[in-house]
C-alpha cells in the first residue's frame, strides 16, 4: 500500500487577508489570550511594569497558564481602546499571527468557517499573502506555543 504524500499546502497560492481593524477579533464571546514568557516580557517592558506587577495587574491564570484579562460582561480585550488596540507594538504574538493559526488553515472549509467571523480574510481588496510568509506564520504562533507553561 501507497502513501500518499502532499507536498504543498492547499493554500500554496496564497490567501487573501487585509486586517480592516475593525476590532472583532478582540471582542465579543469570552476567549483566551495566552500570553509566552516572550509575550509577558515585551508587555511588562511597555507599560514598565515587572512581570510580576504586569501578571498580578493584567492576567489571570487559565489551565495553569497566563491569559489576559477581558472586560466583565462585553468579554473585550482588556487593552482594546475605540476598536483600536493600545497595545499594537507590544501586542502578543498570538495576536500578531491572526488569522495564520493551525486551525483556520487544516483544510480550506476551516479557513472560510474562520471568514465568518473575520472581515479581513477573503476581503475583496486585500492582497494574496504568499504561502511561505503564511507557514512561517503559523510556525510562530505554535512556537509561542510551546513558551506558554512558565512560571513567574
């Protein structure tokens, strides 16, 4: 018996994607944002805060794990100001990676389901992103992964 082996992903053309900013991926039903030690590093770093101060002030933990806050009731990031995030320099690379996580991109119906929620992707003005810059994307954001079980 014969495996078959795929060489390219489904999406070696690229995808379309323009973060129109309008906010949506930072509100709306609760989630998590996870935060690296790399994450909690740059974050405590802008607001001049020690990871400690930083963790106690703007985290909770989650299955052992620091996420950040979101505001009661809206469920809104806890640094999303007028649809805009204060942030933006510093934000977490889970952030910095959307909408290129492992789950949109498995297979194309995973990235149209991610589009329902997402104005930006498939957006008619927005460019191909190449199928490289997507994979190396994806990489990061499981890399961070993997730099999300720390202590303090």
């Amino acid at each position: 018996m014969e495996i078959e082996t795929k060489n390219e992903p489904w999406f070696d053309d690229g995808l379309r994607f323009k973060c129109t900013g309008c906010g949506k991926c930072c509100t709306g039903s609760p989630g998590y944002v996870y935060l690296s030690s790399a994450d909690l590093d740059r974050l405590s770093e802008h607001f001049n805060l020690s990871r400690e101060e930083f963790a106690r002030k703007y985290t909770r933990l989650v299955e052992d794990q620091y996420a950040l806050l979101d505001r009661p009731k809206t469920y809104d990031c806890i640094f999303l100001k007028d649809n805009q995030c204060s942030v933006y320099d510093a934000r977490p690379i889970q952030c910095k990676t959307f909408p290129w996580w492992i789950q949109h991109l498995r297979e194309p119906e995973d990235w149209e389901e991610a589009a329902k929620r997402c104005e930006g992707i498939n957006h008619p003005d927005a460019p191909a992103v190449p199928s490289l810059i997507i994979q190396e994307q994806c990489l990061t954001y499981l890399d961070n992964l993997l730099d999300q079980n720390f202590s303090l």
